[in-house]
C-alpha cells in the first residue's frame, strides 16, 4: 500500500471501529439504564442505540388522567391567543391548552365513554390524539417513558408497559410491539378561534393536582431557534429545521404541507389528493389553524408538528407545493412560542 494513504486508511478505520464500539455502548447503557424501569427493548422496531433518555424518568413528566374541565364561560385564566389542541368527538369538543400540555404531555381522557389520549411533544411541536380503545385492546393508559428518539416522546401504557412512539401511534418494543392506536382529527389553534368555533367547548382546568406555573412557557425559546435538544439519525434540508407542518398520511403514503404555503392558498382553501383520497385544508390566518377534511367535509386525521420530526420518521414523505412552482425550501412560519 502506498505509504501515503496508508495513515489516512488506519485513520477512517479506527474511526469506524469508534463509531461501532461507541454505538453498541450507547445501546448497552439505554438496556442496563431502563432495565429497572422494565422497558423491554429485546424487540424494538427501532434501533435501541437511537432509543435515548431525555432527562426526566419514567413518570417523570406525569401524565394527566380523567383530568377536571371547566366552561368556556367560567374560564378566567387562557388568553385569546393561547394556543389550544381542539378535538371534537360526538359532538363533545374539547380544548387542551398548550400551557398544560409542556408540563404534562399526555392526557388520558375520555368522549362519552371512548378512551383517547390528546399528547403533545414540545422538542418536535407534535399535536396528535389517538383513540386508545380498540377491538384488539381496551382502554390504554398512556404515560411517559422519559425516552426519546429522534427527539420524540416514546410513551409506555400501563398494562403492559410496552413503549409507544407518539408520533407513530405504534407500539414499538413490549409485549404488545406493533399495536397500532388510531389518530384522530385535531386542530392546533388559539383559544379565541376554538372558542368562536365551539361555544360550548369544554375546556382542560388548570387546576391538575400538580404544582406546577402553567403561565410559563419554558418552551418558548426553544421554538424560535433551529437547535435541537437531541442527535437526529435523518435531516431533511426541503424546509427549515421547525417550519410548521400540516403531516397526512393515507394507506401508508405520506405527505406534508407547510403553514407558509397553505396561507398562500386563494381563499386560503387547499385541495390535494393523496393515494387516491380527496383532502381538503381550510387555513386561518388569524389564529395559524389548520382544518383537514375528507372529500365529503368529513374532519380528517392529521397531525401539526415540526418538519424535522416528521421527516425524520417518513423519509419517504411527499412535501406539497404550489401549483406551477417547485419544493419550497427554506420557509419559515412560526406558530406562536411552541
């Protein structure tokens, strides 16, 4: 071998032998870290070295479980532009204030009688609800591991203590690993547009038990930067780091949409097809919302969440652009202090 290239060769070598040992350490650590808290990891569909802790333990973040609600009239503590998770279920809608969700992340609750958990993620901006009755299972109880991946909230339920991907709604290690929950139609908007929408809105009570100051958003300036908390194992550079993103998927294909380019739509109205389906996105300017319905006005599951999250987990995913014009890149609408 040419004495030249012959350091350079050992050097990516003993590299890549680093990285390797490096990468079986950080999986051993997570397996022997976890083992008490009985997190089963033998079967994880996702790589176990990726499977990080974030900080807090298991029920460390608490979630929050049949919580109290009180009326849009009795209310004297959101603001107009306090932004809400609205889910409307049987004609039962329901508003989830963000301020509570950072410190809570998920809400085991129920819609005259059907169980659904409204969870949200701060490090991704995910809002997603799923219901969590099934024919294959009844009424999981969902709660916070303290494990992430790819700076996602890896959630475990309380009978079997399986973990689950909040922004794949699959149980992904466990006993019960592959069970999927069904997502459902939410709206991430402001109070006020909640409210106008449906005045007879429930709506989460502050008061949870917990000691906590849901006044402050100590997620605020991690929203208007593009630094993540945790290492990615997938970037996508279409869109910024946290551009704001409408994500869909229809029989496994999956497409996003972007706030920036959905304000552009005339009438603010948008129609796209996806895998056959009819979709339609009304955007709210006022508040940044975002309705998805199906061709028949039927409300359409959907999740609004950062674009490196989604991305991450779909690397496959379609990202929608105007008619006539190309992928838009390097956009930039923010959604208040998320």
């Amino acid at each position: 071998m040419n004495t030249v290239f012959r350091p350079l060769v050992l050097l990516i070598v003993a590299t890549l032998f680093s990285s390797a040992v490096l990468s079986a350490q950080r999986a051993i650590f997570v397996e022997e870290t976890y083992a008490d808290a009985d997190f089963d990891l033998s079967n994880s569909d996702l790589p176990s070295w990726d499977i990080i802790p974030g900080g807090p333990g298991k029920d460390g973040i608490p979630a929050l479980t049949h919580p109290a609600f009180t009326t849009a009239k009795k209310d004297n503590w959101l603001q107009d532009e306090d932004l809400v998770i609205g889910v409307s279920i049987n004609g039962i809608a329901k508003a989830y204030p963000i301020r509570v969700l950072n410190y809570h992340e998920i809400i085991n609750d129920e819609f005259d009688g059907e169980a659904v958990a409204v969870t949200y993620s701060p490090l991704c901006g995910s809002a997603m609800a799923y219901r969590t009755t099934g024919k294959d299972y009844q009424n999981w109880e969902l709660a916070v591991s303290g494990l992430l991946y790819n700076n996602n909230a890896l959630y475990f339920d309380r009978q079997t203590e399986s973990l689950w991907s909040q922004v794949l709604g699959s149980a992904v290690a466990g006993p019960v690993a592959g069970a999927q929950m069904d997502l459902l139609p939410t709206t991430l908007t402001t109070w006020k547009e909640w409210r106008q929408r449906n005045p007879e809105t429930l709506l989460l009570s502050k008061v949870t038990g917990h000691r906590r100051n849901y006044d402050l958003d100590a997620y605020a300036y991690y929203a208007t930067t593009d630094r993540l908390m945790f290492p990615l194992n997938h970037s996508d550079d279409r869109l910024a780091v946290k551009e704001r993103v409408i994500g869909i998927e229809v029989d496994g294909e999956f497409k996003a949409y972007p706030y920036a380019l959905l304000s552009k739509a005339e009438s603010f109205i948008t129609a796209d097809v996806i895998n056959g389906q009819d979709i339609q996105i009304e955007f709210v300017p006022e508040a940044q919302a975002v309705y998805v319905t199906d061709g028949q006005g039927k409300p359409f599951p959907s999740a609004s969440i950062y674009w490196f999250s989604w991305s991450a987990t779909h690397p496959a995913t379609m990202l929608y652009s105007l008619p006539g014009e190309g992928i838009p890149t390097g956009l930039s609408m923010s959604l208040g202090a998320l």
